[in-house]
C-alpha cells in the first residue's frame, strides 16, 4: 500500500430537522396536509405552504427576542398549526416542547416551570386551562394562540397574540438556523405516573435519523404515494415521527385535530383514503365497535401502526377478517424518540399458516437499525434469544436518551451505554421481541412469573369483553395472585364464570385469575396506557377468596 487517508472524503451535510420540511416544499411542494380544526371544519394545506408558514412563524421568534436554545412550548392537537410551529420553532435554532395537555394540572405547571419555557403556543380547547395555570408558570413571557381573528376570546385575563395575524406579518423568507446537528430541536416529557415527569431533549440528528429509519420498507414503510394519519398524538413522543417522516418521502399527512372519537375518524380515513394510521389500541377498540354497531368499513386503508400497549390477538384477527386491515405492532418509549421494534414479517414467518403467524404478530416486532436490544438477568447477565428467558430489557442507539434534561435521574446507562427500559421481555431467534410486563407489573407466583400483560390480551377476546386489566394481588401461600379487572362491551351481560370457560383452554391451568372484578372504566395514564398504580390503589386491601382458603 502506498499513502493513507486520513478520513472519508464525503460533504459535512449536517442532518438538522428543517432539511425535512425544505425537501418536503421543494420536491413535493402540492402534497397535501389535511386537518381538522379545533373552530370546526377541515384545514387543507400542502407542503409549501407549510414551509412558508413555518418560515414566519421562526421569523416572528426571532423578533419576539427567542434565540438558540430557547423552549418554546405547545398545548396542541394534531393540525396544520402546530406542525406549522414545531417546525418553525426547531428551525430557528429554539426548541419545540411540546405538553402533554391530559397530565395533571399540577404537571403541567412543573413541566412548563422546568423546562423553563419561554413562550406558549395552544389551541382554543385550552384557553380557560391556560387562563388558570397562567399564574403559576414562572417563565412564560408570550402566549400565541393558534387561531384566527374570528374566533379569538374577547374576554380573555391574558394578552393573547392572534396566530394568524401575528404570521401574517412575518417575512416568509427568513434563513434557517445554521446549527450543529447534535444541537437541540424538540422536548417531551415522560408521562411521569411515579415521581416528577422527566425531559429528553431530542437533537436535529436524532429526529431526523429516526425518520429515515421510519420511511423503510421493513418500518412504517411510506412513501410520496401513501396518505398517512397519525392519530397518536404530537404531545406522545412527535407523533411517533410521522410530521417528520411524511415530509422526509414526501407523503400526504392527514390529522384529525382535537377528535379522538371513532366515527370522526372513521369517516376521516374513508374521505381521505388514508392507508396507513397510527395510535394506541383503546382508540382501536373503540373503532372496531363502532364498525360493529353500524356496518361501516375503512375505506382504502390497508395497515394500522399500534403501540403504546400491547394488541390484543382477538383484536389482530378481527382486523385481518372483517376489514382486511393488517395490524402491525409497534413498541418504544418517549426516551427512544420513540420507535424501537415493529412487527413486520421475516420471510420465514409470512411463510407460515395464519395461526402459527399470529404467534409472532401478537409480539411487539424486531429492532429497527438503529436500535440494539438486549435482555439481562437481575445480575446484568445477558440471556439466551430462545423465545423463552426473560429478563430486563436493554437498549441503545443514536436516538435513544443519553441523559434526561438538566440531569434529572442522575446516570442513567450502564457502563457500556445500555438504557434499561423497565420492560421485562423476550428475544427469539428471528428477532422478535415481546415484552413479558412491566418489571413493576409482572406477577410473581410461588416463585413464577405470571404476565399480566398476556393475560389481559387473552381475556380481551372473551366475547362480551371491552377491556381488561390485571393485576397482583398480595396471597398467604403464592406471594401473589392475579385480579382480573373487567368492563364490559355496553349492553352485554358477561359473567365470570363465562370468563372462566372462555379462559380455561387458553392459558395455563395456574394463571388462572383468583378474582374477576367488573367495572364501569379502566384508568389510564395520559399516554393510553392501562395505569396499574391507580389501579392497585382502587384495589388496596382487596382480599382474595383463596387467601381466605389459604389462610384457613
């Protein structure tokens, strides 16, 4: 060999969040952006307009004094405005914060005061709860709300900026922040069901690789061609990418603003031939049983994208049957931005019989690349990829947290920079990963675990059966033992024992719930998710009717 190289000799093309929304503009400028509204009726938008939007939203930022590294934050649903300002905030070298508007009052204001933000977009559903909090927010200077002169309050205790008035007034062609990659571009904080919630902070390079990981085949799997709609919603970790994915291939983004309810979107989908869409499985459910009450169908789509909790089966198979939609799962976490497994087939698995492929839907998918994965025993010994052993799910990646904002926890990766997600799972040998339960969740039995996780999907399917919950309670002689909370499909009279029968050929003999409890809801957690700790405490002191037998 004769002379050396000192490093690759490719361009320094630095990957910041508002090359998404230039390549969008320019090379499918006409594609449209559809949204509800929160004044009522449909917004309907393109890419350019959008890109110009967002050019005077930054513009007005930087007039209002808002610099690099600033915290700018949203109270919003998914619309054209807000994808207008997310990308005008992080364009202008500020950072897009968006809150989560179902957390407590409480957190909320802690979030906001934390994050130390400066200036507050929201929408009009939010004006008497920003009003209250106003208040208590120790940093905010600016509020923008997001809507037109029309529909402005007029007797509102704050000084409001007019959204629309106040771009119209901004130059439409203002630069882009010239940043390092690795410079902030958005926030979100977690859920925070125990202790304060905690900030990840996500750079331009970790959001943008993330949507070119979004867009292949074996993920979300769009193109310029496909009309997407992320019902999930911006607040949950940017929507699970898809504002950014959709302007990265140039697709058709439809959003259905503050409606969250199943004839709304059904209705959404079918007139603007959505193909893919993508929230938590409660929104799922309730769309099945609306589809069930009135013979309606969904149009031209094809794949739904749920996470946020694992899918039923029943849930899977019913998609498939009636409605020739194919459920794929999705698993991830605010601190992974998020996406980290999806349940697309391996050849191996398309291959096999409809029941055996089930087998690996109802698990939550393979590691997209970018994502490594790993399961460890309670000693940080990793574990065999057998299908079988459980333990401690470990991840890393170049989206994936590092550290929460301002430190917050305090070191939070092991010493080779592995995250502990506080999933207990499994990893077979194909890939595929499911996750056995939360590791505060899991239910130990007389020295085995019992996942409350794949009790609930299974007694999901019970005819009669809305939704389910599990949890453990405290036994003299087994340590702990399931509860099995139920409510009811409306106007159906399920018993336990129809329970009972239904779960007696499809679960182990010893998982077998000792207790069957019927109630009207389930609470949840701000994100959707089954929340176990309110659960328990609604159930604090329950007695078993086998403790009684045990206890003698």
């Amino acid at each position: 060999m004769t002379g050396t190289c000192a490093g690759g000799t490719m361009q320094d093309w630095p990957l910041l969040v508002w090359k998404l929304i230039d390549h969008a503009a320019r090379n499918h400028g006409q594609r449209e952006v559809v949204s509800l509204t929160c004044e009522g009726g449909e917004n309907r938008s393109t890419w350019a307009s959008v890109r110009r939007r967002a050019r005077q939203v930054a513009a007005g930022l930087r007039a209002m004094g808002i610099g690099t590294g600033d915290r700018v934050a949203t109270l919003a649903w998914n619309t054209h405005r807000h994808v207008e300002s997310w990308y005008g905030i992080s364009g202008m070298g500020a950072v897009a914060h968006t809150i989560n508007p179902r957390l407590f009052e409480d957190q909320i204001v802690y979030i906001a005061n934390h994050a130390e933000d400066r200036v507050l977009f929201f929408d009009l559903t939010f004006v008497k709860l920003v009003e209250k909090l106003a208040p208590r927010f120790e940093t905010i200077e600016r509020y923008v709300l997001l809507t037109d002169r029309a529909h402005m309050p007029e007797d509102s205790a704050l000084d409001l900026i007019c959204y629309e008035e106040w771009i119209a007034g901004q130059p439409d062609d203002m630069p882009w922040a010239e940043l390092d990659e690795n410079a902030p571009a958005g926030l979100c904080y977690t859920s925070g069901t125990t202790g304060n919630p905690k900030g990840v902070q996500y750079s331009h390079r970790s959001n943008v690789l993330h949507a070119m990981a979004a867009c292949m085949t074996d993920t979300f799997g769009v193109g310029a061609r496909s009309v997407v709609m992320p019902i999930a919603p911006m607040y949950h970790a940017n929507a699970w990418s898809i504002p950014y994915t959709t302007a990265a291939c140039g697709a058709k983004l439809v959003m259905a603003g503050p409606h969250f309810d199943a004839p709304t979107l059904q209705r959404m989908i079918v007139k603007e031939k959505v193909d893919l869409a993508l929230a938590v499985p409660t929104i799922w459910l309730g769309m099945l049983q609306h589809l069930e009450k009135t013979g309606g169908n969904l149009g031209h789509l094809t794949r739904t994208g749920i996470g946020g909790s694992a899918v039923p089966r029943a849930m899977i198979e019913a998609y498939d049957k009636l409605y020739n939609v194919r459920v794929i799962q999705l698993w991830g976490m605010t601190e992974m931005s998020p996406l980290g497994t999806i349940g697309m087939p391996t050849p191996e698995v398309a291959a096999l019989p409809y029941e055996q492929e089930l087998d690996y839907r109802v698990k939550q998918g393979r590691a997209v690349f970018g994502v490594e994965m790993k399961i460890v025993d309670e000693a940080g010994r990793e574990l065999p990829r057998d299908g079988k052993a459980f333990g401690r799910l470990m991840v890393r990646g170049p989206w994936i947290v590092g550290s929460y904002f301002k430190g917050d926890g305090g070191q939070i990766l092991d010493s080779e920079g592995w995250f502990d997600t506080g999933d207990v799972a499994t990893l077979d040998p194909l890939g595929y990963m499911q996750i056995v339960d939360r590791s505060k969740d899991v239910i130990k039995s007389g020295g085995e675990w019992i996942s409350s996780i794949d009790l609930e999907n299974v007694a999901v399917g019970c005819p009669g059966v809305a939704e389910a919950a599990v949890i453990g309670v405290p036994h003299p002689k087994w340590d702990e033992r399931p509860l099995l909370v139920i409510v009811r499909k409306e106007g159906v009279d399920v018993t336990a024992d129809d329970i009972r029968a239904y779960l007696s050929d499809k679960i182990a003999k010893w998982w077998m719930p000792d207790a069957i409890e019927f109630v009207d809801e389930i609470p949840h957690t701000a994100t959707g998710k089954i929340q176990k700790v309110a659960l328990r405490q609604q159930f604090a002191g329950y007695r078993l009717p086998t403790a009684e037998v045990a206890a003698g």
